[in-house]
C-alpha cells in the first residue's frame, strides 16, 4: 500500500469514452483491468465523471452551422466543439460497467454548468472556478495525486497540470491511459506536463 498522503485519481472512465461510446477514445476500455488493480495499491481513491447537461455550450448540435472538433471562443477563451456526450443520466455518462466503483471514497463531478466546459478535476475551462477537489486532498492530508483514465490529451493531462501548479507532487501512469490525439494534441500535452513537473511513467 502507498503511504497515506497519496491517491489514485481516476479520470472519465465512462460508457461515451469507451469503444462505442459517443465520444469514443481508441482502446479506452484496455485500461480497466489496470486501473482496478492500482486502486487496491492507494489509500485514497477517487473517481471523476464528465456530467453535462443535454444544451451544454461544448456540444456542436448546440451551435447550428458548426460542427465536431471545430473551436469556438468563448467567454473564457477557445473551446473545442464536441459531439453530445456524457448527457446526465444517460448510459453515456454511466461509468463503464467493469470499472470498480466501491473503493472511492470521492466522486467529482465536472461539466455540469451549461456555459463553460471542465476538463481538468480541479477547475472548469475558465481556470478559475474551482470543482473542490483541491480543498478535499487538502483537507485529507493528500499531497501526492496519481492520474490514470482517459483522454490522456484533455482531461487526464489539464487535471495533472492543475494538480502541478496547485503545489501536489502529480505524476502519471501512461499505460493506463488512452489519448484522443486530435491535431497531435497528445505529443502537445505530454510535452507540457513533462515541463511542468509532471512525473510521466509507463
């Protein structure tokens, strides 16, 4: 067991980022019988869940004219155009069915407010407003965070660079990871975490 100040967080494994989800990441759903078995190695185990209402500003059908991964500015800055994913309560937003949910102790739920997305488990797009989770490890004694989940490119690697600037030692299990890759955003994103501190493992 890892000492106590650590915990695994476990990013977005959910039916729309899985094979035949909406939102598909390629082999998403490899990485399940890993990520189980590390939640027995933490102390601490928590879980994030992409959790967006149905006219969510992210989603292309909610800009007639516009399509999938085109970028829009918004208020905030730019922001990719999705396909409708991770609708509340929908299958889509149910975690994938062989992914251990009884070792959390936390689920965070991100994406909720219509006008702005969440990539990162700690903060919405806008960089500012806060999902709680940094409060939480503090107030648990948490100083260490392990990302493993999928996309590897958005949510697992804006998550690992909050978590670095946050001051947490943050580091990053590759292989039980699975990127999107879309404009070579995953050669992108691993360079950034690699700079910011982020320890990158297999």
């Amino acid at each position: 067991m890892r000492p106590a100040d650590e915990a695994l967080i476990v990013i977005d494994i959910q039916n729309d980022f899985c094979p035949g989800g909406a939102l598909a990441v390629a082999d998403g759903d490899k990485i399940i019988n890993r990520v189980n078995g590390l939640m027995d190695e933490f102390p601490n185990v928590i879980l994030t869940q992409d959790w967006h209402p149905a006219d969510h500003s992210s989603f292309a059908s909610n800009h007639p004219g516009h399509s999938p991964f085109e970028t829009l500015t918004m208020s905030y800055g730019p922001q990719t155009l999705w396909p409708d994913h991770c609708v509340q309560g929908t299958p889509g937003a149910a975690f994938h069915r062989d992914l251990r949910t009884d070792p959390a102790d936390l689920i965070i739920r991100k994406g909720f407010r219509v006008a702005i997305d969440s990539y990162s488990a700690f903060f919405e797009n806008d960089r500012n407003t806060t999902t709680g989770l940094n409060g939480y490890l503090s107030a648990r004694g948490i100083t260490a965070v392990t990302f493993v989940g999928l996309a590897t490119d958005y949510c697992v690697a804006y998550s690992a660079l909050d978590a670095a600037r946050l001051g947490l030692r943050a580091r990053v299990l590759l292989g039980a990871c699975r990127g999107i890759d879309l404009g070579g955003s995953l050669a992108r994103m691993t360079e950034e975490m690699r700079a910011a501190g982020v320890a990158l493992e297999e």
